[in-house]
C-alpha cells in the first residue's frame, strides 16, 4: 500500500466497525429463544454469529452453528420474535467504539465524502445511526436490504462509487470481516479492518485487507484526500 493512500471517499461498516451492537443484538437473541423455550446462549457465542445480516444471525442462534438451517416452521417463528424484541433493545448498550467520532470529524474535515454499508436491515440501520448522533456524517447510507445484493457482493460498494461518481479504486471500505474483505476486493476497492469487530470469531489478520488499524481515527491518518 502507497503511504499515505489517495482516494476520494470512505465507505464505512456498521456492526462491528462503528457501534458495537454485540449486546443489544445477543440480549434479543436470548429473548427469542426463551419465548421459544430454547435455551439461552452466552454473549460471546452470539458475538461470533454476528456479519451476515439478521436472517443469518437468527439461524445461527436457532441452531448454535454458523452454518446450520433450522426447521422453516420454527425459523418462520422465530424471525418476527427477534425483529420485535431488537427494536425494543436496539439502543440499550450500543455505543460508537473508541476513535469513532474523532475519526468521522478528522475524515469529513479532510474532505472526503462518506458513505455507511452495512448489511443490517434499514429499519434498525437509520435509528441506530440517529440515535448515536452518527447520522449527518454520510451522505449515503445503504443497508442490507437497500439493493438487491448486500456484502459480500460488491454492488454495494459498486452502487455508492456510481452515487460518488468515483472509481472503485478512488474508494476505501473500513470494516471488521471477510464480508467487507470480499466485497472490497471484487469491486476493486481499497480495504483497511479494525481487529475490535466481529468476524464470526476469527482473527482478523488473517483477511486480505491492506492495512489493519485500531480505529477509524487511525485509518484517517493513513489517507489522503485524492485531488
């Protein structure tokens, strides 16, 4: 990677990058379940099912994998318990990670354009956003439900470069998992991780990113605006 990188705008991830929403998301996951009369499941677990959106986070829980397909009946269930309770819990704990907001005033004040992709539904994405007073930083803000397509695919990432009127490679993604690693390699895009994220558990250097920093605020140190 050149030091510091030229782009023109910064795309950020939501859960696990920005706000970390690990216990308000476990907190409804264990409500599901006991309102099903499943047992609960440790925080650390559900932690690990976080990145794949809602839908993925409920099967895991469903079936204590991250790969397991539960009963369609019971994910039928299951689905409109867990979207319930998440409104009700969405902002109890949630908090920006360190570095956040200083990170945000330092890349905006540097000129670049911002833009939030998360694959976290837009019913809980914009009142999260406005509720952590996140909101007003991004000049587009496209959730998993937003496109036909979310994370790992890059239309994401694609369809705020065409907003932007940039080249995929004039972009950085911020973000803490393969999702955000892959997306941003099948675009064409620039990918720095925080380690501090989700990832499903794993390490977060073992991902193909270009460079690892410990907050939004260093990777605004990494970059300079491209004229």
């Amino acid at each position: 990677m050149e030091s510091p990188l030229a782009v023109k705008a910064v795309m950020i991830d939501l859960d696990g990058t920005l706000l970390d929403t690990a216990g308000d998301l476990a907190t409804a996951a264990n409500t599901m379940l006991r309102e099903l009369g499943r047992a609960e499941l440790p925080h650390t677990t559900i932690q690990s099912y976080i990145g794949k959106g809602i839908q993925k986070l409920v099967k895991r829980s469903l079936t204590g994998s991250l790969d397991g397909e539960p009963d369609a009946a019971l994910f039928a269930k299951a689905m409109p318990i867990y979207e319930r309770e998440y409104a009700n819990t969405l902002c109890v704990s949630t908090r920006p990670y360190p570095g956040v907001v200083d990170g945000l005033n330092a890349l905006r004040e540097a000129g670049f354009r911002l833009a939030c992709i998360t694959n976290k539904a837009e019913v809980f994405t914009l009142p999260l956003l406005r509720a952590t007073e996140l909101l007003d930083y991004f000049e587009i803000i496209l959730s998993g439900d937003s496109l036909p397509k979310k994370k790992p695919d890059p239309l994401p990432l694609l369809h705020a470069c065409k907003y932007f009127e940039i080249l995929p490679d004039e972009m950085l993604l911020i973000g803490d998992s393969l999702n955000d690693a892959e997306a941003a390699r099948a675009a064409g895009c620039h990918i720095f991780c925080v380690p501090y994220g989700y990832n499903e558990g794993r390490d977060v250097r073992e991902l193909n990113c270009d460079a690892i920093v410990t907050s939004i605020q260093e990777a605004s140190k990494l970059i300079r605006k491209l004229s």
